[in-house]
C-alpha cells in the first residue's frame, strides 16, 4: 500500500483556489506566514545561522540594549508612569527583550515599573521566548493580538515586525490599476495573475507596468498603536527594511537558507516579507494627532543612542577575538555598505505630541 504523502500548505492553498477563485496577495501571505499548523512564523524556527534569515538582535546584544536604554530614557520624558506595559511586537527568539531588560536593570525606577508583553502568533516562538525571558526578572504576559493588551501607558517596540505583514498588490496597465492574485496555471501550479477588474478607487498617477503595495493590516496596527499612545500615553519604536516615500516597485520577496526564491514555490516553508512603506505608516500615525520622528537610518540612530561607546566599554575586556566580533557586528548594525543594516533599515518614532524629541532622533518637525 503507498502511504499518502502528508498535505502541504501549498495543497491546502491550491484547493482554495480551485474552489473559490485566485486569492488576493495579501490573504496568500496570511496564510503563509500565519496558518495556525502550517504557517511558516508558526511551525518554524526561522533564526539564525542554521536558519533561514539573521536579525539586528541576533547579530549582536548592543543592539537590544540600546533599545532598553531608549526605552527607559523615553520613560522618563513622557512623565515616568509608575506602571507601564513594555509591548514587543513579534519578538521572535526573545533576544531583543531580554537585552533590553538586562540594560534598562541600570534605571531602577523604570525596570521596576514594565509589565512586559509580548504579541506573538507562533506558540513555537512564544515558547523560546519564555525560555529567553527566564532569568530576566520579568514574567511576560503574551497575546495574539495587540487589542488584548489592558489599557495604559505603553512603550511598543516592533522590529522586523511590520514587513512580515501581508500586503495586496496593484498593477498599472493600459486600462487601469488592476490588483494582482494568486491563482493556478494550467498545470494546476501557484502563478501570479490579474484581477479582470480595474480598481477604480486607486487614483495614484504612475507609468504603465509599475507596482503598487498596499498594507491594510500594517496601516490598521499602527493606526491603533498611535491612537492609543495618544489616549493612554506611551512611546513607539518601528525599526525595519524599507522605504522613507510611498513609491511604486515590487519588493515583496521570499527567503529561505540565507537565499532568495521564488515566493511561490513553497508556501508556509520560506519566508515572505516586503519592504515598509514608512510614509504610509507615519500617515497612519499621524492621522490620529500622534507625533511622528524620523524616520533616519538605522546606523544613525544607533549612533545617535552611542553605540560606538557600547563598542568601547565591551572590548575593554575582551579577546582579540572577542574585540574583533563586536567590530564586526558594529559594522553590520550601523554600517552602510553592501550586506550592512545602517542605511537598508530605518527607524521611526511616535509619541503624543507634547515630546517634541525623542531619543536618537532630530526635533520633530509637525506633519
Ligand atoms: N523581532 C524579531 C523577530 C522578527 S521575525 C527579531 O528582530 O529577531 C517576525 C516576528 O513576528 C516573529 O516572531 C513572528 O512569529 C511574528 N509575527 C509575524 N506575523 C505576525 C502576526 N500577524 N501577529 C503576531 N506576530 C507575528
């Protein structure tokens, strides 16, 4: 007797679609990064060298560190509420987090103060996690989502957060903006295609062939977070892959073993980002009356924050070897070379609009 192969995600999407029709983009990444069992945040472990990508936390704790130390400074400047919720949007492994608290130990007042909490969809992350989190002196409480989080001041931290959130696609051709979807060639395989209708309510001006990304769920969660920093008090730190202006390109992209593939082929087994769209984000914020700062390069905020001091008072101790990894890793977070985060990755803050600066960033100017 053959034994029947086990279902895919790629067979559970292909069935959808024979039955219902192609799929926008946007419900095709949702599946794929999030399906309860097969999804790839959910059933995988994604980190790391034996992974499939490496992130700013996992490259080196200076970067967690200096994210405490903003939190704990911007604590204190909206007023230093005596109880707030330090919020983590997809924490993956916990490194960042537990950086953050280990350095934020050096402001008594604030370390005494967080409630951690942890927004996650996969139980498998959620898990290491908690191990991450174990000696940290904090017991995090974690939800699914952010509305699950009781009211009050709240510090959000978020990175590499926003890019994993599904996007629709749009294309501009002779007759109009037509929005893309995934559907099924004729030898029954996942292929991108066009929706017969035009959107009429798209109205960007753009040449013929260019590509619109739009993120619901990413305009939807900053629009809260923002509203509920001005509501309840509290800060936001975005940091992620992206762009400063709304632009029309293609970036959606899939990752799997450190190599780029194609983000059809296997659902639920690769990674699916596309790069954030900050204007459309600092809108999202800004429409709520929060102030919105930067966003400025990555390398720079950390420069601003004193990361080259963090450097310092690390290789004062060390090995040869050991003084040689932390350049090394101070080059990747804050350089802006090929293959180096500083100037790829940008950061962005939103607080109420009474804290005219925040740390690592110039004055905001108003929107
Ligand atoms: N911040 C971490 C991990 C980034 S990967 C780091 O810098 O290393 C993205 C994280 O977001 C993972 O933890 C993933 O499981 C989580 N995630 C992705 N989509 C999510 C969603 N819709 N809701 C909640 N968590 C999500």
């Amino acid at each position: 007797m053959i034994e029947a192969r086990e279902r895919t995600l790629k067979d559970d999407i292909c069935e959808i679609i024979a039955d219902e029709g192609p799929m926008s983009l946007e419900r095709y990444m949702a599946f794929a990064l999030t399906h309860p069992t097969k999804g790839y945040y959910t059933s995988r472990n994604p980190f790391g060298a034996d992974g499939d990508f490496v992130t700013a936390p996992e490259i080196s704790q200076m970067f967690g560190e200096l994210i405490g130390l903003w939190a704990a400074e911007i604590w204190s400047q909206i007023g230093a509420p005596p109880r707030v919720r330090l919020v983590e949007l997809g924490p993956g492994r916990g490194v960042l987090m537990a950086d953050a608290l280990r350095a934020a130990r050096a402001a008594p007042d604030f370390f005494a103060a967080i409630e951690v909490e942890l927004v996650e969809a996969s139980d498998l992350l959620a898990a290491q996690q908690g191990a991450a989190l174990a000696g940290s002196g904090k017991t995090p409480s974690w939800r699914k989502s952010l509305d699950e989080i009781p009211a009050g001041p709240a510090i959000f931290i978020a990175n590499e957060f926003f890019d994993a959130l599904p996007v629709r696609q749009f294309l501009k051709t002779a007759q109009g903006w037509r929005e893309r979807l995934v559907g099924l060639d004729p030898d029954g395989q996942l292929a991108f295609g066009l929706k017969a209708e035009v959107e009429p309510y798209i109205k960007a001006e753009a040449q013929q062939g260019a590509i619109l990304e739009l993120g619901a769920a990413a305009h939807r969660l900053m629009t809260r977070i923002a509203a509920r920093i001005v509501t309840d008090n509290g800060a936001a730190l975005i940091i992620d892959y992206g762009y400063g202006r709304t632009d029309f390109g293609e970036t959606l992209q899939a990752v799997k073993a450190h190599q780029f593939v194609d983000p059809l082929a296997e659902p639920g087994l690769a990674d699916l980002t596309t790069h954030v769209d900050f204007s459309a984000l600092a809108r999202a914020a800004a429409s709520t009356n929060a102030l919105v700062h930067g966003p400025v390069e990555q390398g720079e905020f950390l420069k601003e924050l004193g990361i080259f001091q963090r450097a310092e008072m690390l290789k004062r101790n060390a090995t040869p070897q050991q003084a040689a990894a932390v350049d090394s890793a101070l080059a990747r977070l804050a350089g802006d070379g090929a293959g180096e985060m500083g100037a790829l990755f940008k950061a962005m803050a939103v607080t109420r609009r009474s804290l005219k600066e925040a740390p690592g960033f110039a004055p905001a100017t108003s929107r």
